[in-house]
C-alpha cells in the first residue's frame, strides 16, 4: 500500500509511540458510510461512496478538494467520472509505478484522462501547512480555469445547439420545442449513463440511440414510448405556444433538427462552423452537478433576460448553508421524522428543492432500513420515494421552463435513489398544478392560493428575484403591497421597488 507513504510525506499523517494519528480534515473511504462526513452534502458524499471510491479525501470548508486513489481499477473511466464530478481540483494517483498529481478540472483533449496538475518532484507543494494556508491554490489557480470544467463545455455544446435550433432563419424551432428536445435527450442520455436496461425499446448502447434518432419517425414513436413508460410531466410532445392551438412536436422537428442533435450527442462537431467538437461521448450523465441543471435554466431563459427578470441562479454553497439552517436542524430536532415539507415561492430550476428531496429521501432510508431487504420491500419503498415528493415538495415560479426544468431535476432525483434495473416502468407523479404553479407569486386569483392554503409548511425557502429596475406601469407585487397597506391600515413601504422585499412580505399569507 503506497497511500500511508505518501500521506506521511505530505505531512497529514504521522506515527508516534506507535500511534497513528491524521490530520484534520482527511479522512477514508470508509468513513463515507459513517456520520463523521455528515458534514458532505448528500450530494456530494454518496457521488463519492458510489461512483468515484477515493482511498481517502481532504477537506477543506467542508469541500473535498483532494482526491486520493491507491491503484485504482478502470483508470481512464475513473478520471472521467472524476472530470464530470466537477468538485475536486486535484487529483493523486498512485499507478502501480508511482504517484501522479492531476488536474480534475481539465480533461485531455484526447479524452482519454485528466491533465497533469504538476511533475511528482514538486510534490512539497501540496503539504498540509501549504495547503490550508492557500499558498497551493494561489500558485496553481491558472490550471483550474473555468473555461476547461465540465459544465462550461456542456453548456457552451448545449448553447451552440439551442441557438441553432431556434434561429429564425436556420432551425426555426420555437424555443420551447427547443428545451424540451434538448432535455428529452439529456434524460435519455442519464439513462444509457446509469446503465438501466432499455433493450425493450431496442437500445442497449449509445449506438443504438444514435441510430433512432437518424429516422424521425423511428425517433418519435421512442419518445412516446419513454413518456408512457414514465409518465408525469416530463417533456410534454404535445402543447400550446403563446396560447395558440395544440402544437405536436413531431410536425415541427425535421431531420435536420434531430441531425444537429445527433452531432452533439456523437462529440461531432455540431455545424462544419463550430469552433470544437461536443463532449457529449464523454459526460456522464449518472453524475449531474445541480448546478450544472441552474446553469441549462439561464441558457433555457437567455442571459440578456436575467436582468429583467432578476432571475440568477443560486451558488451551491449557499443552497447548502441554507440547508443546514433549516432541513438538517428540523431532522436533528425531529430524529423519528423523515418528512418536512417545504415551498419555494420563486423555485427557478429548483435547487432548493432538489436538495431538500434528497435529505428527505436519505432520511426515510436511515429510518427504514428494511426497505431493501426483499423484493415487496423494494416495491413498497419505490411508491414511497413518489409520496416524499408529493407530500413535501412545493415550488411557484413565473417563468414555465424553470418549472419544466425543476420537476426534470426533482424527476432524477427520484431515479437516483432506485437501482438501475428497477427503473423502467416507474411512473413519476404528476406535479402541474398540484405540487409545481406556473405562476406570478403575488397573484392571488391564481389556482395555487387554494391548494397550497390546504398545507402547512415547515419551511418556505429559496431565493427570491433581486431586481428593482421595472416598467413604469405599477407591477403586480406592487399592488399587492398596496392593497395590503390599505387592508391592515400600515405604512408599510417597499424600497427602491425591491421585488425581493415585497416577497418576504407575501409568505406571510401561506404560514
């Protein structure tokens, strides 16, 4: 074994009187299965026991930012998990020979590993008092750039597509047919990357994905066959624009849509204009970043609309500080209670919520742990994982494709808590106007008032649009402030016409 060596030399272990003792902040593969790594977000700590299995980890402000492998199997496929993990920058790696020091943010560009952070002889720069002081980090922060991480590359792939497809004089898709071909593929894709069986729709590799999608008609009745295997609101094929007639996907998707869709897919270049090649053929779907789904909603809106709609996405860390304020405390103060239900009144692409399901999820697990000891078990635990998120999960934003994309998010969320082999013909809930408004908050004719007046929530959470540069004309939230004052008799005031503030207002109605 070459790890304890090397941990020696980087001054995070030592032995005396015969003792050995570690550093703070490292920690084992085994200790992903105890509640001393509680500290991870669930996310991140069962990405790391499932997927990755370091031989141990560093940790500093409770982020694992060094990865430690000791003659690990697979070696290319691993640094490609690594690379689509998105969290850890650097990477050590012992190959039977020596020890390498990689970049987990860079990706070679042939594909087939991770670029190297630095030669073994300068080793010394990743001792324990370099580390935690950041001289480390400031002497290579240039090799982690954000151009070169997994979700710049998948977005920038994803943009060049979406522009294409809804250009008024190339593809001519409506942007919403756009999203939801676009989405429709990615959850395809997840489902090749988690390796569940898809041979009753004639696909057991990528390959054979490829080759749907090269016949429109092939490539349709395969959509309809996942939507009815799967149910619920995922990538709707039928639906109204601008409340126009009924539009079918079908009649406005040509060959050459789905011939750009194939190049991305394929890592082709995606028009012979493209700068680079797409790196579809070597993300991995099993390991989706949620921020990375934030991301795809700011392409899905448009970057020159979220000013106006005060509609930015929410930094992970703050999600998880948030988190820890409230679910995790009401869970530590409530230890036999696995539900706790939860609103957010301006769920964007549902960050907040994606999370809160996974605490959720994992909580019922630890209290149930019987739910995996037979098949009627099994069965009984996949109609629960349904019931945790209807029962708990709430969510109203104006804009439909955030909610398209946070019911697609809460959607694998549910996939990622089942086996492989368990997942063809589980039907995902319904969540359109029963869990998930397409709505303006501050409308209070809308159908939600009444459905949700029916609830008691533990928490209303999120982040509310921050904006305060609005048309002339007084806006919704406005009236609703006014109204309020002319009920209550107040002075109450919003500043600046801070939207933000008016929110904070209104959840007192629901609570």
């Amino acid at each position: 074994m070459q790890l304890i060596p090397l941990l020696e030399t980087l001054n995070l272990s030592e032995l005396s009187d015969k003792d050995r003792t570690y550093k703070d902040g490292l920690y084992f593969y085994n200790d992903l299965s105890k509640q001393n790594t509680d500290f991870l977000s669930i996310r991140v700590k069962e990405t790391l026991k499932d997927c990755i299995k370091p031989s141990a980890f560093f940790c500093i402000n409770n982020e694992p930012l060094i990865l430690f492998f000791d003659n690990p199997e697979n070696l290319e496929e691993l640094q490609k998990q690594i690379w689509n993990f998105n969290q850890s920058p650097t990477i050590f790696i012992h190959d039977c020979k020596q020890w390498l020091i990689k970049n987990g943010f860079k990706l070679l560009d042939n594909k087939t590993g991770l670029d190297v952070l630095t030669e073994s002889n300068n080793i010394s720069d990743f001792e324990y008092f370099e580390i935690i002081t950041g001289k480390t980090w400031e002497k290579y922060k240039n090799n982690f750039e954000q151009k070169n991480r997994v979700d710049s590359y998948l977005l920038k792939n994803i943009e060049e597509v979406r522009n294409i497809l809804i250009n008024p004089e190339i593809g001519k898709l409506y942007p919403k047919i756009a999203n939801h071909l676009i989405g429709r593929v990615i959850f395809i894709r997840y489902l090749i990357d988690r390796n569940v069986d898809l041979s009753t729709y004639n696909v057991i590799e990528k390959k054979d994905f490829y080759e749907i999608l090269k016949d429109k008609d092939k490539t349709y009745r395969f959509f309809q066959q996942v939507k009815d295997s799967f149910n619920g609101n995922l990538f709707p094929l039928k639906y109204k624009i601008k409340d126009e007639h009924l539009i079918e996907e079908k009649n406005e998707v040509s060959n050459y849509h789905l011939g750009i869709i194939l190049n991305l897919l394929k890592g082709d270049k995606i028009t012979e204009n493209s700068i680079q090649p797409s790196l579809f053929d070597v993300y991995d779907f099993s390991i989706i970043p949620i921020e990375f789904v934030s991301n795809v909603y700011e392409k899905f809106i448009g970057v020159d609309k979220q000013a106006e709609k005060g509609a930015y996405y929410t930094p992970l860390f703050l999600v998880d500080y948030i988190q820890k304020e409230t679910i995790s405390k009401f869970f530590k103060q409530n230890p036999t209670e696995y539900n706790c239900r939860v609103l957010d009144p301006a769920c964007g692409s549902g960050i907040f919520l994606v999370e809160t399901l996974r605490q959720i999820i994992s909580r019922y697990k630890l209290l149930n742990p019987q739910y995996n000891e037979s098949e009627e078990n099994y069965s009984k635990y996949k109609e629960h994982l349904k019931s945790l998120l209807t029962d708990n999960i709430f969510g109203i934003d104006k804009d439909e494709n955030a909610i398209s994309v946070a019911i697609f998010s809460l959607y694998i969320t549910l996939l990622d808590n089942l086996k492989p082999k368990t997942i063809v013909g589980f039907q995902f809930p319904l969540l359109e106007s029963t869990n998930f408004f397409s709505a303006d908050f501050f409308n209070k004719d809308h159908i939600f008032n009444e459905k949700l007046k029916n609830y008691e929530f533990q928490f209303i959470l999120g982040n509310p649009p921050w904006a305060t540069k609005h048309p002339k004309e007084k806006q919704l939230f406005e009236k609703y402030i006014e109204k309020r004052k002319e009920k209550e008799k107040s002075s109450l005031e919003i500043i600046h016409r801070e939207i933000a503030e008016a929110f904070l207002i209104r959840v007192s109605d629901l609570n």
